[in-house]
C-alpha cells in the first residue's frame, strides 16, 4: 500500500464541550485532532489506512472516563459505514500537552453509481469523529471533535473486478453481527479476478464457526499456488497479502480459491434447524487492488 501523503485535517482550536453522564456534567477542553489518510485519492471501493493524531494542549481537562472514539462517514443522510473503535491509551489516562498518534485501516465500500444522470462525477462524505461513553444509554454523552467533507471519486478504470464464481452461497446480511453481511463458502469457494499485471493488495476479511469446527485450517490459493493456510484464532478474521505480480500468470484474469480442511451442516448440529447446506467458511469481502 502506498504510503502516507500530506492529505491531512487539523482542529488547531480549543474545544470545549459539556455533557451529562451518570448525572454528572462531563467537559472536554483544549483536544485537538489531525486525521490523515494513506491515499492522496478517496475512491469507492477502497481499502486505506487512517492515521489518527490527538492532541491535548496545555489547558485539557482530564476525561475521568474511558471513552470510545466513534467516526462515522455519512452519505447525504446515510450512515454509509463506521469505525468506532476504543484508542490504544485509555482516555482516562491522557495527559495534558500530549499527542496521541495511532492508525487503523478502513474500507470505503461501493456505492457511487457512475450511471446515475445525477452523478457530476464525485460524491461527498460527511465524516465525523468523536467520543462517548459506551456505557451512558441516554446518548448525552456523545462529544463531537470533528466534522469533514471529504471528496470521494470512482475507482480508476484499471481497478479489479472480482466476481464469485462457484462455490458461494446467496449474501447475507445481518447489521447485528460482526461481519454484518457474508457469504457462506461450500468446501471451496472460488472467484474470478481481473489481472492487473503489476503488485496489488489482497485483503480477506470473513469468519469461521468455531463451536462446530475448532480447529478448522482456511487455506488460500491464487490458480493453484498456495498464498496462506492458517486456522483462525477467533471466530472473525482479516488477513492482508501483497502479491506479487510473477504470482498471477501471464493470463487476463486469475482464480482466487478459498477452502478449508473441514466443512459442517448446520441440521446435524442443531436440533432447530433446517439448514443442509454444508458450509466451509464466512467471507465478508475479498479486496484486491
């Protein structure tokens, strides 16, 4: 993935804002924010690192709490997607006149419709970020640090496409779960990729079921060389892989083969239900680029 460009957003003004949790008012002062992004170029359908960099000046307050960093990045009124996730430190224990410099890895999912009469050739979203406590229910204690607009064109016409081949089940979805839409492998599942004839980024992000198979081995192929075999520590998991392009062969297109060692049918395990297919594994997306 290429590195880091100047593409930065900077909060240089104190901020201060005030809240009621647990009947007690709660106020943040003097946080700043710098957010970066690995691309110089937002696109759809694309996988990119965020660089996060707080800054607490000399007159912050200190938190008391532990909060949560919520960032949201709507389309028009449409929660397109979110990475709330909890800072490496603690907020309860960040000190005034600090930075606090960290980075996760987000997907912008497909959704600009390059068809649509409407579409002037680039989509904006609205990015927020913030803090709450994830344990207030009255949602009084959401502190908003940032708003941004943020430029988002097509991918580039050499993007890949991926398309699933044989061995997928139907999408599913489900917001409530943690990979909140997968398809569900057969003993091997396979997909079909255009060949950008150069390096590019794989990303498998998906899911086992270790009550039924714990110690089920997922194995990764491009045609039939093997890229990763390994058995999921937990029940989610997401693996990167740069290949190379001696990898993918001379030909337009490659196969990408998700398999694993065992498979299951959920009727003979679970007197409720009425599922006979035979299921290999989750997979969420599959991002190559």
């Amino acid at each position: 993935m290429r590195r880091r460009t100047g593409l930065l957003i900077w909060i240089s003004a104190a901020l201060i804002f005030g809240a009621l949790a647990c009947q007690k008012k709660v106020q943040v002062k003097g946080i700043g924010l710098d957010v970066g992004f690995a691309e110089k170029t937002l696109t759809d359908n694309l996988m990119t690192d965020v660089q996060y960099k707080w800054k607490t000046q000399s007159d912050f307050v200190k938190l008391g709490k532990d909060y949560t960093v919520f960032v949201h990045f709507w389309h028009g009124s449409n929660l397109l997607f979110q990475d709330d996730h909890v800072p490496p430190l603690p907020t309860s224990r960040w000190e005034p006149g600090q930075e606090y410099k960290y980075e996760r890895r987000i997907y912008i999912p497909s959704f600009i419709d390059e068809f649509d009469p409407k579409f002037k050739g680039e989509e904006a979203l609205r990015m927020v970020v913030g803090l709450y406590n994830p344990f207030d229910r009255t949602g009084q204690s959401k502190l908003e640090i940032l708003t941004q607009k943020l430029r988002v064109l097509p991918p580039p016409p050499d993007a890949p496409e991926i398309s699933y081949e044989g061995g997928w089940y139907d999408l599913e979805i489900d917001p409530a779960a943690p990979l909140k839409q997968w398809r569900w492998s057969g003993p091997e599942g396979r997909c079909l990729i255009d060949n950008p004839h150069r390096d590019a980024l794989l990303v498998v992000r998906g899911g086992v079921n270790k009550d039924a198979l714990p110690n089920q081995k997922v194995i990764f192929k491009i045609n039939d060389l093997i890229v990763d075999e390994f058995v999921p520590a937990e029940s989610t998991f997401e693996k990167s892989y740069n290949i190379k392009k001696e990898m993918l062969g001379e030909k337009d297109s490659f196969i990408f083969i998700a398999t694993c060692d065992q498979t299951f049918i959920p009727a003979r395990l679970y007197p409720q239900s009425k599922d006979e297919r035979e299921l290999g594994i989750q997979v969420s997306f599959i991002y190559f680029r």
